[in-house]
C-alpha cells in the first residue's frame, strides 16, 4: 500500500521505499519497541541460563582433569550445529515459544562461557589458594571469596564475548516467531522493506554496545582493586 504524506509519498512507501525514514520509525514506534524488549529479554535469559549451566561444568571440569576434554568438546560442539537444525530439534520438547530460542541460545553460549570459567579460576595462583587454605577457608569459601573475584577479569571477558553473539544470534528466534528484531529483519528482507530492515540491523547494534558497555561498567564497580592497581 502506498503511504501519502502532505507533501507526496512517505519514505518508506513502496514508490520510494528508502532505507532511513524517520516516518516509519514514528509511525511503527510501538512495533519497534516491542520487538526491541523482546531481543533484549530472549539475549539477557539466555546469557544468565548459559551462565548457570557453564560455571557447575566448568567447576567439574576443574576437579576431574579426565574429563575436561568431554565437557570443552561437548560445548563447543553444540556450536558448530547451525540454528536452523538446532531450533527445529527443540521444537517437538519446547514448541514454538520463546523458551525454544533461551535455551538453544544458552547452548550456543556455553562454548565461551565454560572456557571462560576455567580459564579464569586457572588464573588464581596456587600461592594466593595456599594462603587462603592456612587461614582456613574451605572448599566453598575458597572458591566464593577468593577464587572467583579474582578470576572475574577473565570470566566477564568472555561473558562479553558471549552476550554480544547472542544479541546477533537471537535474531534466528525469527524461525519459531520469537526473534525480537530479527522478526523485523526477516520481514524487511521477504518484503524489501529497507526501511524496516536498515532500523532493526541499527538497533541490533546499539542493543550489542549498550550491553557490552554496562558489562564494562559491571566489571569496573565489581573488581574496584584492578583500578587501584592501574592506578
């Protein structure tokens, strides 16, 4: 349908169709927030699910070196199945919901998630868990209030890493209808809606930096002794 503004055709009517218009943004606002809350809340519950599944596997990894190779393996494995096998295989357990894209999202996430992990609490010197051990903390406080604060740096690291490919990965959620701006991307491209197409793409980008940059200022206020060093 042609859109007629006062002056002649909207930007983003089919006569013109270009690829920034400012008029579909005011005129789709509430469809583009929608789908903007909803990328953002498929990205941080697969993130915060990976996190879960990664740090119990990472630690026993830790603790049984035999089976390390097993469980990096089986990870990064996940990883090389592509979304559009993966998705499908969760659909007869999980159906076309949103829980179908956190979970193979949080699959993909595990991949960096787990090797971060390990190779943050690799990281914490046998001298400073010496230390620790003769002022008699134990197993889980050892790990809680020295071994993970100090391997935070290397963890947030890779939490980085993992938060900005998933924000690029859920747009695939389009596949099963849950795909935030991806659902928006996919019609822009079927339709030639440039200006449909070029705002979700925008979007996606921003939503990947502004994550990034509150990860940063995470870091920054959780390990406030990397500062002091640097200082």
């Amino acid at each position: 349908m042609t859109l007629l503004g006062q002056d002649g055709p909207s930007c983003y009517s089919r006569l013109v169709n270009e690829w920034v218009c400012g008029d579909y943004v005011a005129d789709r606002k509430q469809e583009i927030v929608d789908a903007t809350v909803q990328h953002l809340g498929l990205t941080v519950a697969a993130v915060v699910l990976g996190l879960l599944i990664a740090f119990p596997l990472a630690l026993l990894a830790r603790r049984m070196p035999r089976i390390e190779s097993t469980v990096l393996g089986v990870s990064t494995g996940i990883y090389t199945i592509p979304s559009l096998a993966l998705f499908p295989l969760l659909v007869p357990f999980t159906g076309l919901t949103a829980t179908t894209v956190v979970i193979g999202l949080a699959l993909y996430a595990l991949t960096i998630l787990v090797r971060a992990f390990l190779e943050g609490l690799r990281s914490v010197s046998g001298e400073i868990r010496e230390a620790a051990e003769g002022m008699g903390f134990g197993r889980g406080r050892l790990l809680f209030r020295v071994e993970l604060p100090l391997a935070l740096p290397v963890v947030m690291a890779g939490l980085r890493v993992a938060t900005v490919s998933t924000v690029a990965l859920t747009t695939v959620g389009s596949l099963v209808s849950y795909g935030g701006l991806g659902n928006l991307i996919k019609d822009g491209v079927s339709t030639n809606f440039r200006a449909e197409l070029f705002t979700a793409s925008v979007l996606c980008v921003v939503l990947a930096v502004v994550l990034d940059v509150v990860l940063v200022l995470g870091q920054r206020l959780m390990t406030p002794w990397t500062r002091r060093v640097r200082a």
